[in-house]
C-alpha cells in the first residue's frame, strides 16, 4: 500500500473546502493546518489543526473519502497532524463511534471545564446541537500526556 500524507498546498484548500462541505463540516480557513492523504497518488483523506490558543490546537475535519475507507488512513492523518502542528495540547471532537481510535494516539475523554478553551467547548455544543451522531471531547498533551 503506497500511503503518503502531506500538507495541504494553499492552492488545493478550496477542493479541500468542496469535500467538507460534501460532509456538511465546517469549511477550513486559511490559517488551519490542514492535511491531505494520498493512497496510490490518489487524494483518499483530509484532516486539519485549527490553533485556539497560545501552544493549543482543536485537531478536526477527519474526513476519509468512503471509497478509501478501511485502509488505515484515519490513523495516518491524526499521526501525522500531531507530529506536524508541535502543539503542547491538542483538543478533538470525534464521534463516538470513533473513540477507540483517537484513544490508539494518545486522546482522552475530558471534561467541559475552565482549561478547555472556549472556542473548542463552543464548537462542541455546536456540533452536538448539529449532527444526530454525539461528539466527545478529548484532549492529549505532547508526548501523549493525560491533561
């Protein structure tokens, strides 16, 4: 299998946008790290780091392509977005189907509280109050430290 994730180039960020919004996910601006995964030299997955605060990203817009799906990608992507973003701490807001997966990385459930920063609790009711599927809320240090 010839896997390979990379940086999204500026120029790619409004098909990027395209395929989120195909998912009805929140579009990406341009100040997002966002990362595209190529299976075969074929665009199969995307995934971004959004910054929320000094040393603190929300890690989000997982999508893989469902003709891609089953092949590892996911993990790829999550793997490669938190080596690349250098964040002390890094937030994401997975369905709940998708828990064991984010826990094989190093995330773990936390608690709506005064360190979650307020653009990452605000995006979290929003996406509970929007889709039917309910969204956690997890959160990994560097390093794969228990915050």
């Amino acid at each position: 299998m010839s896997l390979f994730v990379r940086k999204l180039a500026p120029s790619e960020l409004d098909w990027a946008n395209s395929k989120y919004e195909e998912v009805d996910f929140l579009p990406s601006p341009a100040s997002d790290f966002v990362a595209v995964a190529e299976l075969h030299g074929i665009a199969a997955g995307l995934g971004r780091v959004t910054k929320v605060a000094p040393g603190v990203g929300e890690l989000g817009g997982m999508y893989v392509f469902p003709e891609h799906r089953g092949a590892g990608i996911s993990k790829s992507l999550i793997q490669f977005l938190i080596s690349e973003s250098a964040l002390e701490i890094l937030y994401c807001l997975p369905f709940e189907h998708l828990y064991s997966l984010y826990e094989s990385v190093g995330f773990r459930a936390c608690q709506p509280g005064a360190l979650v920063p307020p653009k990452v609790l605000d995006k979290h009711t929003w996406c509970n109050a929007h889709y039917s599927k309910s969204v956690l809320l997890m959160c990994r240090a560097s390093g794969g430290d228990v915050i």
